[in-house]
C-alpha cells in the first residue's frame, strides 16, 4: 500500500509541512539541495516530493497534476497572469509569497472539495 497522497489537498498540505512553517526546507534555484540537516526544496521540488516520494519536474501522476493545477491557478489571480512557476520562485526573494500561494491553493482544493466539485486527483 503506497503513502503517497490521494487528493490534491493533502499533496498541498504535505508540501507545506515538509518546507517547515517558517519555510526552514524551501529553497529556490534547486529541485531539491541536500544539506547535512535535512533536504530542502523547491516550490516544484516539494509538491513532487511529497505527492510522489521523489522531488522532479514533471510527472503524469493525476493528484500531482491536480495539486500543481491549484497552484498556478492561485499563481495567477495573484499575479494577474501566468508565469513560470519555476522562475517565479526563484526570484521570490523570501518564503513568505510561496507559502501564501500554496496555502491559498489548498483552502481552494478543500473549498472545491467541500462544494463537490471534486475533479482527478480529488475523489
């Protein structure tokens, strides 16, 4: 039986327990950086590593996709317009914006739940 997620809610919920609260395992300019007091990673790096086990860039995983669809969706109504998710959080100067939009993702994932518009990757 796999540990992996099932919904895209708890891939978001678990990126944002592995980065820490403060952000003390997020990185930028990395997939992923091993360092001697735990891995860290980015905003990709982490939403794989935690649907998938395995921090890459892209998979055909569907609740993966799904969590990453949230991500950019919330991405965009901050930013007014797509972007590269990638270079946009390597530029974030701090924590603090990734985190926001990965916590407003996933109240978006728990909010779709709850209103039953539950879609691949949230059944």
């Amino acid at each position: 039986m796999s540990d992996n997620p099932t919904t895209a809610s708890e891939v978001l919920s678990k990126t944002l327990e592995l980065w820490g609260p403060n952000g003390e395992h997020w990185c930028k300019g990395y997939l992923v950086k091993h360092l001697s007091n735990g891995d860290v990673y980015c905003l990709y790096g982490g939403l794989s590593q935690a649907a998938l086990g395995q921090p890459m860039y892209e998979s055909h995983d569907s609740v993966h996709m799904k969590a990453l669809s949230y991500v950019k969706g919330e991405a965009f109504k901050q930013l007014g317009c797509y972007t590269d998710l990638v270079a946009w959080n390597d530029t974030r100067s701090s924590f603090k914006p990734v985190k926001a939009v990965v916590c407003s993702a996933l109240q978006q994932a728990l909010a779709d739940v709850q209103a039953g518009r539950r879609t691949a990757g949230d059944q």
